[in-house]
C-alpha cells in the first residue's frame, strides 16, 4: 500500500522514523527546511545526536532508500513531524504544522494518507484537515467525507525516549488516532513496517490527549518529588533518603528531584492541557509552575553558599571565587542542552561575577549563552582541585563513578542527589 513515504521534519523523531521506514526497504523522501540538514543527511551523516541513529541513516542513503530534500514530492503517505513549541502565554503554537500542511497540499493525491505525528493540542489534526482542505478543494477529507475521503488523515504521536529513540521507535506500543477508520486501518498498516509493539486505535482526540497526558503525568510525579525536596530543606529531611524510604511501600513510587525539568517535551506538553482547559486543569499548572521554580530554588542555594565562601576569602573579592557546575545537559548521559535547567542555572551563576568552571562531559565546546570571560568548560579532575563551591546540576554517569573525589569539595550544593 506504501511504497514512498515522506518525512515532513527531520529532527529528533523525524529523522530516525524515516530512516527506519528506510532500513525496511521503503523508498522515503524526507523533508526539511533546513538546507544544512537536508545535504548533511544526504550525506549519509546526521545533524542530531542519538545513539545507533547514524550508521541506520549512512546505510540507508547508501542503499538509496533515504534521501532529503527542501521541496515536497509526490508519496503515498506523509508523516508531519515537526515542532509545536509555545507562545506567549504558553499558548501552543501551531505555525510549523501549518506550513507543513502548505507545503505538502500541492503534492497530495487521491489515497493519501497524511499522519500528525507532532505533539500537539486537541483539535490540532482537524486543523491540520482544514488547512489541508483549503489548499486543496479538490480532494475530500475525513472531516467531509469520513471513510470515503482522498485523503485519509491520523494523528500518531510519537513518545520515545531521546537517547533510547531507535530502539523505542520500534518497541514502544503506539497510539493511532485516525479522523475515521479507515485513516486508523492505513497508519496501522503503516506503521507495523517496522513498529514491534502494538498498534493501538483510537480515534485523532484522544491520540492527542493520550500523549499529553502521558507527559502531564510525569511532570506532576516530578513537581511531586521537587516539592519534597523544598519541604525537606525547610524540615531538616534528607530528601533522597526520605523517598528510598517511601518507596519501601508496595504502592508508593515517588521520582527523582533535580535541578528543574528541561528538554523540549514534558515543560512544554502539559501547558497544551492548560490553555485548552485552564479552569479544570489546575494540578497540572501547578506541577508546571513547581518544576519551573526549581532552578530558581537552587539558585537560591549556590548563592547563600557563595556568599559562605566569599567569607572566607581574604579581600572578599567575587571575582576570585571559583564555582564548577557539574552538567548542562537537560538531563543524565546526553549532550542535549535544550531547556536545560542546569544550563539556566549555570548562566544566572556566571551572572554574579565569579569564576564557573562549566563541566559537561558531553560536550566539546560551550553554547553561546555561556561564552562570557569568566565561563570555561573544564574536566572534572581540573574544576574540583580548585573550586570553592561544586554544584552538582545533572547525575551524569561519569560523575558518579567520581562521586569520593566531588565529596570531598568544601562546599557543595547537590540538586541531583548525587552525593547524598
Ligand atoms: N526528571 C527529573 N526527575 C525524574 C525524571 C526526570 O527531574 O525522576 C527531569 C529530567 O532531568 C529532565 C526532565 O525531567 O530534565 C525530562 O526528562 P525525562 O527523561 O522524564 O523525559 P524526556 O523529556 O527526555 O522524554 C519524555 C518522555 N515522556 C515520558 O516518559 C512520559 C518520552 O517518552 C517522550 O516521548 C518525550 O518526553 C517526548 O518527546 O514527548
């Protein structure tokens, strides 16, 4: 039933999704705005990092099963995986899905099937639809004509783990919302080319929702765990103890506290709840509002202990204070510094005046926010014989095999739970 397919995005989820449908022997067009991207792929190379992603992606441009381009061609189905950030207001913003829609409308033929895979809002699908009925009055779709329309259409959100993204593409189970049953019969047909879990359908409201949900719920099981971070510095609690200890009982399993909640899905998605529904969807903005206090939080701490050591200081000099940031990333044994509240933290510290020794050891080189005088990035080793305050803002697997050498610093404000 599909012999092409096209990847509109070829970011985190496009790029390996199409070079699975690729490794399957499927002809994939992918498609990107981004020229740089577009030539790096038809490189056989890759413009992200992911584990396994790019020896997949060399294999199938070699084999001429993956190729890239900026303009749209003609397919059997096509797959919109591009961003949904928000606006003002955490209001989401819809305008890359729209102009995916305008981009592919003029290639779109009878028996297509188009399938949002972006997380998106309720309702973002039947937008899509109408997008893609405006452009096109000469096919019908779902929401005109259901099971008979030319053009079937689905929404398909992707929730992989950035990191484990090959591997849960094809074993995660996968929700198929089709706008009628038959769209939900061609993604499924669709997706079992490579997907190993089950495919299961619903229709295109309830896709959405389910993908929020699944991320709203996360962000409150972690805003429950910085919460308790908080209540236990006020009571005088191990914080980290305190949860080991809870999570004794057989129904009790509270995550991990941490610097703040970054990356590009769960301090977005849930707001997506919010605008929609804002008078009943109370906890979940309370849980984004906890979360994003969290760095402020810590702020707080690596300041009170700045100004500790600064007592110590002959001079009372901030310039000569010395304080290592152990990780940017968003979160442990990745390089992506998207949302990264570590990152964030580390900039406002650099702000006061002192010296930040910046240790990322996934990174070669420091992102631009961070490129003042007084920032370098440093190894592990080299930041802890000289620094005055070490805080620990993300557990990196490397920094806990060092975990004697980090306790022994003067002064250490540990968000990560690493050395308590
Ligand atoms: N975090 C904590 N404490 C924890 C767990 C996580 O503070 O106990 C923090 C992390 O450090 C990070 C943030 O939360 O800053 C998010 O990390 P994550 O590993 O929970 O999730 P993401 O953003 O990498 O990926 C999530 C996943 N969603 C769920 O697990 C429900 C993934 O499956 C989704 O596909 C992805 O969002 C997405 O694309 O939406």
């Amino acid at each position: 039933m599909f012999k092409t397919i096209s990847m509109i995005g070829l970011g985190y989820i496009g790029l390996p999704t199409a070079t699975l449908f690729a490794s399957r022997q499927k002809k994939v067009i992918g498609v990107d705005v981004s020229e740089r991207a577009v030539s790096t792929i038809n490189q056989g190379k890759i413009h992200i990092i992911e584990p396994g992603l790019e020896a997949l992606v060399r294999i199938a441009v070699q084999d001429g099963y993956l190729r890239a381009t900026t303009t749209p061609e003609p397919a059997d189905a096509f797959l919109v995986a591009v961003p949904t950030p928000f606006k003002d207001g955490h209001q989401p913003d819809l305008s890359y899905i729209e102009s995916a829609s305008k981009a592919i409308a003029p290639v779109l033929a009878k028996g297509n099937l188009v399938v949002l895979e972006s997380t998106s809002p309720v309702g973002a699908t039947e937008q899509m639809a109408a997008w893609l009925a405006e452009a096109r009055p000469d096919l019908s779709f779902p929401h005109q004509a259901g099971e008979d329309a030319d053009i079937q259409i689905a929404h398909c959100p992707e929730r992989v783990l950035p990191g484990k993204v090959v591997e849960e593409l094809v074993t995660n189970d996968r929700v198929i919302g089709g706008m009628s049953d038959k769209a939900s019969q061609m993604a499924v047909a669709l997706y079992k080319t490579f997907v190993e879990g089950e495919c299961i359908v619903t229709n295109a409201r309830a896709a959405e929702l389910c993908k929020l949900t699944e991320n709203s719920f996360r962000d409150v099981n972690i805003a429950f765990a910085n919460e308790l971070s908080m209540v236990c510095d006020e009571l005088g609690v191990n914080v980290w103890e305190l949860i080991a200890l809870a999570n004794r009982h057989p129904r009790v399993n509270i995550l991990q506290p941490g610097a703040g909640v970054g990356g590009h899905c769960i301090a977005v998605d849930p707001w997506f709840i919010v605008s929609s529904v804002p008078e009943q969807a109370r906890l979940i903005r309370t849980a984004r509002e906890v979360n994003d206090h969290k760095p402020e939080w810590v702020l707080d701490k690596v300041k009170a202990a700045i100004t500790d050591a600064l007592a110590d200081k002959p001079g009372n000099v901030m310039a000569d204070i010395k304080v290592a940031c152990l990780g940017l990333a968003f979160k442990p044994d990745i390089d992506d510094l998207r949302e990264s509240p570590a990152l964030a933290i580390t900039t406002q510290i650099a702000k006061l005046g002192c010296q930040v020794l910046a240790v990322e050891p996934n990174i070669e080189s420091l992102p631009a926010k961070l490129s003042g005088s007084n920032v370098e990035l440093n190894p592990l080793e080299q930041a802890l014989t000289t620094a005055d305050v070490v805080c620990v803002l993300v557990k990196h697997r490397s920094f806990i095999e060092s975990v004697q050498d980090i306790s022994r610093a003067p002064l250490i404000i540990d968000a990560a739970g690493l050395v308590n």
